[in-house]
C-alpha cells in the first residue's frame, strides 16, 4: 500500500499549475452512488489545496451542494493519483466568464499514488477540444483568469 500524504509533492504542485485532464468523483446527490466526470479547468493555488471550476447547471453542483467529499484522479509524472478532500463553494459565478461558472476549492485529506505495485503510467491520457481552437483557448483563459482572482 502507498504512503498517503496531506500536501502535494513538487512534482504533483508543479503539474498542477497549468490546465490538467483530471477526473473528478462525486457522489450522485439523486442516486447515492458514485459517479466521475472529466473536468479541466482545476489547477492548484497552494499545496494543501486544488482550485476548480464547473457550469452551474451540471449536476456535480448538486452532487457538490449534497455531499462535498471528493476525490479526483490526477494522471502524472507517470503514475495515477488520487486526491482526496472536501470541496467548498467559493465563488457561485465567476466574473468574466461568458456563461455561469461556480469555482471550488478543495482543502486536501489526503493524496495517494494509486498506481499497482510494479508498475508505472507509460503514457497519460490527453484530451483535445472538438470545437474552435481559438475560442477554447480564449474561454480557458478566461475562466483560469476569473479563478486565481476568486
């Protein structure tokens, strides 16, 4: 079993100063399971804390609102992690930003390499977007801009 931590080690921090494809667990608020979704816009402003931002209508503000534990799965420094925390509110809409973004803070529990004994990430998932390029990147930023001023 993997030594769990409470603040991020440098290399996790520094992968998480930029936009990283990360996966985000909540529990359904309806269902009472567990659900995950892939989310981007998260980075981390300290090392006992990641910062993220989602619509307003998506049901993780729900499932948020009804159960703040969390964990997300950060894929880096060839390994999986996972992180685990309580998520808070910190701003319901960000300024700025073209449609309604709530930003949340999780204050880390505690974080954990979760990759099997033996082995290693060869290679870490990358998404891209579908749509216009410059208008993905112009949103990202905008949103980026819109968290580190929460």
């Amino acid at each position: 079993m993997s030594k769990t931590m409470t603040a991020l080690n440098d290399e996790l921090f520094t992968h998480l100063q930029q936009q990283s494809f990360v996966l985000l667990h909540t529990t359904d608020a309806e269902l009472g399971r567990p659900t995950s979704s892939a989310i981007s816009w998260i980075y981390a402003p300290t090392r006992d804390k990641l910062r993220f931002a989602i619509d307003t209508r998506s049901s993780l503000s729900e499932n948020l609102e009804a159960n703040p534990h969390v964990c997300v799965t950060v894929f880096a420094s060839g390994g999986v992690y996972t992180v685990h925390g309580r998520a808070v509110r910190v701003v319901p809409v960000l300024e700025d930003v073209p449609f309604e973004v709530s930003c949340f803070d999780i204050e880390i529990d505690s974080w954990r390499n979760a990759m099997y004994a033996g082995s290693r990430l060869a290679a870490a998932p990358v998404s891209e977007k579908t749509y216009d390029q410059r208008a993905a990147d112009k949103l990202d930023g905008q949103v980026f801009d819109a968290m580190r001023k929460a």
